[in-house]
C-alpha cells in the first residue's frame, strides 16, 4: 500500500491517498479543503472509498465533490461498526476513538502496520477536547485503548508528521501520564 499525503486548507489538514499500484485502486481519507490538489493526487486510480475521521469542516471541506467527481460513498462513524472491512485490496478494522470529537474513528491497516488517526493522536500530543463534542474522558479512554497496540504501528494524523506508537508510548505526556488500568 502506497500513502500518499496531500496537505490542505489554512489549517493545513493532511488528506491521505491510500493505493494500491497493483490494482490502480484508492481510498481516500478526510478529503480537506482543495479538490484540485487531491484530484491530482489520485490521478488515474479508481477511488473505492472515502474514509472519515471525523466530521470537523477542515477534513470534510470536498467531501462532497469528492463523492460526485468519483461516484463513491464515505465510511464514517454514523456508517460504521467497530470490525474488520474489505475494500477491494484493502482489509483493514475500525476503531472507535471518540475524545476530540464524539465521532471520532481510526482506521488500522493490520498487515501494513498503518494507523489513520485524524486529530485523536498526533506527534507529541493528543486533539482538543474542548470542541463540540469533545471529551477529555472519552479522551483518556481512547488511549488506553490505544495503548493496547503494538508499539510498530505508523501513525498518520490528520495534521503534522507521520509518527509510530513507539514514539508516542515514550514521548507523548498524554500516553506517559495514564496509569495503568
């Protein structure tokens, strides 16, 4: 699986292709706010889905024309089940991870060791919870959870530079401070 990432938008939102040359087919994650730029960035590959973190404005800003332009449909957390998915030659779970926002959904790649966060998890920190729908305890739930991964996972958020659990586990206060449950 190749990622591409294709940064968007005044808040500089990181949108992901995921594809695979093989097949020419993608998916698309959180498709920000610069249609033009994520249209070339999926150039001749067949999009087979969308898939959202969450519904905050700076990840959905072409969500819509994305849909159209592709004839696809969104994987988001009012749409989806926390289990296992196959999208044509991309198997991967959902995770719920509500804390920055209620609706808040990780997708891990198993085989690829891949983890697509949005703004649950980032380099060094953790996503508000001070937002409609936010949650500090959700939020520290979300970790805990998180903390049960292995530490070999990449993780791809939805703003910043691409990081690994590792990294996280040793460097992130939020990840340092949870006692264990």
């Amino acid at each position: 699986m190749i990622v591409e990432r294709i940064v968007t938008g005044q808040l500089e939102e990181n949108c992901y292709i995921l594809k695979n040359a093989k097949t020419k087919e993608c998916l698309v994650v959180d498709p920000g706010d610069d249609f033009e730029k994520i249209k070339k960035g999926i150039g001749d590959f067949q999009v087979l889905k969308i898939l959202l973190t969450h519904d905050h404005f700076d990840h959905v800003g072409d969500l819509k024309e994305v849909e159209k332009e592709y004839s696809t449909e969104t994987l988001k957390r009012s749409n989806a089940s926390e289990k296992e998915y196959v999208i044509g030659p991309f198997k991967f779970k959902v995770i719920f991870t509500p804390g920055h926002s209620s609706d808040s959904i990780t997708f891990y790649f198993v085989k690829e060791k891949k983890m697509f966060v949005g703004d649950f998890l980032f380099q060094g920190t953790i996503g508000r919870t001070d937002l409609p729908t936010g949650s500090l305890g959700d939020m520290i739930n979300s970790l805990y959870l998180i903390k049960k991964y292995p530490e070999d996972i990449t993780i791809y958020s939805g703003h910043g530079e691409v990081s690994t659990l590792q990294e996280e586990f040793e460097n992130n206060p939020y990840l340092l401070n949870l006692k264990n449950r």
